[in-house]
C-alpha cells in the first residue's frame, strides 16, 4: 500500500483539475467568505432596509425639487445608488482580507491565477446585491406610489444584473490599486460618490461638462441609459456595448493591479502590500 492509498481524499486535489474547476472551487470559498462577512441578519437588519431608504430618499428630494415629472428617472436612477453602496464598497473586503489575514502568499502561489481567484471571490456581491435590489425596489415602489412605474421596469431587471457585475469590477479595481498605500477602504467610497454624482442618476446629463466626463468611463452610466431607453422604447444595444466596455476595463485594471502585487512579492519575498 503506498501513501497515495492511505491519503484522505479530501485532501488530495484532482491531479488534472480543470481551470473551470478550481474557478467554481474558487467561487465556492467565496461564497463561504462573504456569508461569515455578510450575515443574514446584517443583510436583512442593515443592507436591505439602507437601500430602501435611499431610493425612497432620492426619488422624494427629485419630486420637491425637480418636480413630480422627475421622479420616475430618479427612481430608476436611485436603484443604481443602492446597488453603488453595496457591491463598490462590499468588494473591498476580498484584498483587503488577504492584506490583514497575510493570506494572498496562499492565493498567488497557488495552481490558479490569483486574478481569477480573486475575481471570482467577488461573484457573490453583484448576485446578492441585485437580488436585494430587487425587494427594494419591490418595497419601495408602492411606497412612492410607483408600482406601475416598477411593473414597466422589471423587464430591464436584468440591466441592472449587469450593472451590479461592472460596479463589482469598479470596486475590486479601486481595492487592488490601493490597497499597498492603505487606501484600500477609502477609493472604493470615492468611487461609490462618484458613481453617484456622475452615473446620471439623478442630475440628468448635459449639465455640468467634466460629470458627464467621468460619467462616460465609469459603470452604470451607460447602464442605466439602457434601462431608460428600454422602458421608453428606444434602441438599447448602444448603451449595453458602452456598460460592458466599461466593465471589461476595469476588470483589466484590477487584473493588472493583482498581477503587479504578486510579481511585488515574488520580487521582494513578502506580501505586506507596503
């Protein structure tokens, strides 16, 4: 008997795994990690009744200020906001995990690309975050009076799928380029007040030259024009191409932030992110 045959076999890794199996490998561990971050009763106590608010907030303020005619576009765009607050800034718990628990020796030594491993610890928070999105919006419409307006929104349910994917992304980008100068937890949040100001959320396009500017590059500004032409019968393939652009550059971004982390590392015999 060798010790191949007395090794538990959970210890012992498929010896030709598939890289789509360590991906979904992967994927579970995140899921695994983002139920002991995110608890149900976080989410349902804190995270689902924060959302509600926001929408019912900004949908309100457009009305008073903007006048009832606005509350429609600032209801599809306050949906956008609560799924800014959960996935740009929830993401950044995947680096910064591995800075504080001095675990990312583990991830970049590993038979997986560090990038997918950690793209792939990041699935959970765009599926949950639109999930919440959707009782929030379904709670908050009938609140605001706006159960018709949610009812001609909801085929564009899946808009906002791609949305909570390319604000992850955005997340994940800002976490990774900063998290070596301990900026890690404040450029997510000042991409999150970006995407506020600049998503055409609220304040319409058109109005002050470099939001529009930054709006361009950024996630869900092209999105959330998708969802608005959708609902008003317009072609929404151009704003879908320009959403999915978006994304796949900032995933580009933080899959070179994390290859120049490990190559750090490699280079300097350490992960100290400093």
């Amino acid at each position: 008997m060798t010790s191949h045959d007395i090794a538990p076999s959970h210890a012992v890794a498929p010896a030709r795994a598939s890289l789509a199996w360590r991906s979904v490998e992967a994927a579970r561990m995140g899921w695994l990690e983002y139920r002991v971050l995110q608890t149900p009763a976080g989410l349902l106590g804190a995270t689902l009744p924060r959302g509600i608010l926001q929408i019912l907030f900004f949908t309100a303020l457009a009305g008073v200020l903007a006048g009832p005619e606005h509350r429609e576009y600032a209801f599809a765009g306050s949906l956008v906001l609560a799924l800014s607050s959960t996935n740009v800034n929830g993401v950044v718990a995947v680096p910064v995990l591995d800075k504080q628990y001095a675990t990312f020796a583990r991830v970049r030594t590993g038979a997986l690309s560090p990038t997918v491993t950690q793209i792939a610890r990041v699935l959970p928070y765009p599926v949950v975050g639109w999930g919440l999105l959707v009782v929030q919006g379904a709670i908050a419409a009938p609140l605001l009076g706006m159960t018709d307006f949610a009812m001609r929104l909801l085929p564009w349910a899946w808009v906002y799928a791609l949305i909570a994917f390319t604000l992850s992304v955005l997340g994940l980008a800002g976490a990774t380029m900063t998290v070596g100068k301990r900026a890690d937890v404040v450029a997510p949040n000042v991409l999150s007040y970006l995407v506020m100001l600049c998503s055409g959320a609220i304040i319409p396009p058109g109005r002050v030259g470099w939001v529009d500017a930054i709006g361009q590059v950024l996630p869900a500004r092209h999105g959330l024009d998708a969802v608005r032409a959708g609902v008003e019968g317009r072609p929404v393939l151009g704003d879908l191409g320009l959403e999915i652009a978006a994304g796949l550059g900032f995933t580009v971004l933080a899959a070179l932030s994390i290859l120049l982390q490990a190559r750090r590392a490699s280079r300097h015999g350490h992960d100290d992110f400093e």
